[in-house]
C-alpha cells in the first residue's frame, strides 16, 4: 500500500494525500458506527459520527507521525488513524449514551 500512496503523495504532496485517505478512513468507520448504533435502536445522527470518525482518524494519525510512528502516509500511521476513528466513535457514543452531552437546542425533535 506504500507504493500506491507513494505515487499519490508525488501527486498531490504528503499532507494532502494523507489528510484524503484518513477522511476516506474515518468516514467509512464513522459510517459502520452509525450502522451498528442503529442495529442497537440508538438515536445517533449519521454526521455526528461520520465527523467523529473524521477528526478520530486525523488526531490519531498526527499523534503518530509526531510520536515517530512513521511519516506521513506509512501504513503504520493510517493504521493508527483507523483505531483513532474507532476509538473516538467509541468515545463519543459512550459519552452521549451516558447522557454526558448537552441537549441540542438548535433541532428539535
């Protein structure tokens, strides 16, 4: 998977292709948790978890490269943004389901 990324950073330089495969990653995981909540009967919207997803994935990632993980786009490094992206689902799930958020004010059920 290197090469295959190695040739779309030559294309469109490191960060940007990164930034790409990470929001590829964390929206597909953010999209599985939004499934699996709803094979709970939870009430989740789909774009607070597909953002959760997003923003799991790229702190995760970033985490890595400066930890020294490896550079950007290395396996290692999306591999550690696709656990951020599960664990940040995770978190936020929990944390809702907890009843730890505030209520929305701006939508009204």
């Amino acid at each position: 998977m290197d090469a295959t990324l190695s040739a779309a950073a030559a294309f469109i330089g490191a960060p940007n292709a990164q930034f790409l495969a990470l929001l590829l990653i964390g929206g597909a995981i953010g999209w599985c948790a939004t499934k699996l909540s709803r094979l709970s009967r939870a009430d989740v919207r789909a774009g607070a978890l597909l953002l959760a997803g997003i923003t799991g994935a790229w702190l995760a990632a970033e985490f890595a490269v400066r930890a020294g993980f490896g550079q950007r786009c290395a396996d290692a490094v999306l591999v550690a943004g696709a656990f951020g992206a599960a664990l940040f689902c995770l978190a936020w799930r929990t944390w809702h389901y907890f009843g730890g958020a505030a209520p929305d004010i701006a939508v009204r059920h």
